[in-house]
C-alpha cells in the first residue's frame, strides 16, 4: 500500500474560506482527486505553514513513497513566517529523497526551496484556462507529460508565476501568458515534477475559484464586469455535469484534454507511475553536504 503526504499550501483561514466556498481545501481536493487514481494509497495531510505545525523531519519523510505539494494565495516571494515554513517543509523533501509533485504554489514552493524565484506576473493574471500549453523539446521525451499532445489546455487560476528556475531544473512547458508551465527540479537528493496548472482540479472546482476571486478579475482587465466572471463560471459548471456535450465545450473553446476527466489528470497519472522508479533512484544519491565533501 503507497503512503502519500500532501502539504497544504493554504493558511489556516484559507482553507476555511475554500471550505466555505468550494467544499474542501486545496489538500482535501487532493486527497480525494488521488484516491480515485490510487484506491488503496494511505493518505495524510499535513499544513506546514501553520504556527503549531509539528515539523515533520527527515526520517519521516523517507517513509512516504510520495509527496504533493498544492495550490493556493500564498506568494512565496513575500518573506512571511508562513512562506519561510513552506518552503523549509520542501527543502527537507529534497533532502529526504522521496518523490514530489506540485501544481500551481507548489511549483513556486518547489522552484523557491531549490533557489529559483518567483515574482508576480508582470502583464496579466492566468485564470480559468491556461491555453496553448506547449511542450519544449526536453519536455516532448519526458515521462511527465507522456500522453499530451503538441499543445493543450488545462485548468489554471494564479497571478504568479516563476521567474527563473533554480540549477539542476529542466523547463519542460510553457505558453505565452507564463514561459514555465512545467518543469522538473532536482535538488539535494530528491526529485519534483510540477506544473503551473491544476491537473487535479475539475471545471467546477475552477469555476468557484473564479467566483471567489470576481472583483480581483475586473481589476486585473480579465472581464468588464462580475457578471461577466460568473457566466464564465456557469460554462465551467456546466461543463463538469456534462462533460461529453458539445455546447459547453464550443462555448468554453476545449478539446477532450480539458474536458475528459481521464486526459486532465494526465500529469498526476503520470507522477504515480514514476514515483517508485524515482524513490529507488534516490537511495543511489547522497545529501548535497556529503556530496560536497
């Protein structure tokens, strides 16, 4: 039975507000999205970037065959207690040498820990769809994305991005609103794959994210008015009860890579078919103080 840990990117009263909204936190929406991928994995959820977190050390973490990282506010290029445990919880998956997957924060989360950074992105936010994702040539050939095609469309809702990737990372997507949308880091001993986007989110999940943040998509030029934001979130909901219909699918311009439940979670289905192989490959790499001696 795999044993997976899921770090919550979310405060406290984040998850509350996401709970009031949509049901669940981000790690709830994780836990379930992976249990319908991998029925008999032990599942647990862990908050680092609370105050009372007990860190959870090394040792421990080697006992997990896989580690996720989810979305959330957090900007992690803001110096606050919060992000600093964040981001202390990542460096020490690295050491640990068990497998990670992140999207959207968790990347950032990842990309900060290895020593990349993050920034705001300079032009628009990205939110409901990311469109015209593209593979780069190192991307085409790697395990993550086995399955997509030349270019696809995903889930998304953020207004970071990251700004540069750290050494011992390899950009394996991009698209014209953010150059990563996905990439693989190696740090210390451990390995992550990660992408900007949410392969474990459905439509609707995205669609009251978008409500939720309304009056933020007026001001940043997305939509002229709320109403607009809502009826955008209203195909969103009908494409997740209906998803073999064609009307929702024309209206909201997707293909089956974003409306077929199957080929959204290519990424994660993915991850779970390579973390054994990259578990076993960690026990092969010393820690990067050995390593320098």
């Amino acid at each position: 039975m795999p044993r997976f840990l899921i770090a919550e990117s979310e405060t406290r009263d984040e998850r509350d507000a996401r709970r009031d909204h949509a049901g669940k936190s981000s790690g709830e929406s994780y836990a379930a999205t992976l249990r319908q991928l991998a029925p008999h994995a032990d599942i647990m959820i862990v908050a680092p970037a609370d105050a009372d977190a007990e860190p959870i050390g090394i040792d421990a973490l080697e006992r997990f065959d896989a580690v996720f990282l989810t979305g959330s506010p957090l900007h992690v290029y803001d110096p606050t207690p919060e992000v600093e445990r964040q981001v202390a919880f990542m460096r020490a998956v690295f050491a640990s040498g068990t497998p990670a997957f992140g999207s959207c924060a968790g990347l950032q989360v990842a990309v900060v820990a290895a020593g990349g950074t993050v920034r705001k992105m300079p032009e628009r936010m990205e939110a409901g769809i990311a469109r015209r994702i593209a593979a780069t040539a190192d991307g085409r050939d790697h395990p993550l994305l086995d399955g997509r095609p030349c270019c696809w469309d995903a889930p998304a809702i953020h207004g970071d991005e990251v700004e540069t990737l750290p050494d011992g990372a390899t950009l394996l997507a991009g698209n014209a609103a953010t150059r990563v949308q996905a990439a693989e880091i190696r740090h210390d001993r451990g390995v992550f794959w990660g992408v900007q986007y949410h392969p474990e989110l459905a439509p609707g999940e995205i669609a009251v994210a978008l409500e939720r943040q309304a009056d933020q998509l007026v001001d940043a030029g997305l939509a002229d008015d709320t109403a607009a934001v809502r009826d955008r979130a209203a195909q969103l909901t009908a494409l997740h009860r209906t998803p073999e219909r064609l009307a929702p699918r024309w209206m909201l311009g997707v293909d089956d890579q974003f409306a077929d439940e199957h080929l959204r979670r290519t990424e994660l289905r993915n991850f779970l078919t390579h973390a054994p192989r990259l578990k076993a490959e960690a026990s092969q790499r010393l820690p990067i103080a050995v390593a320098a001696d």
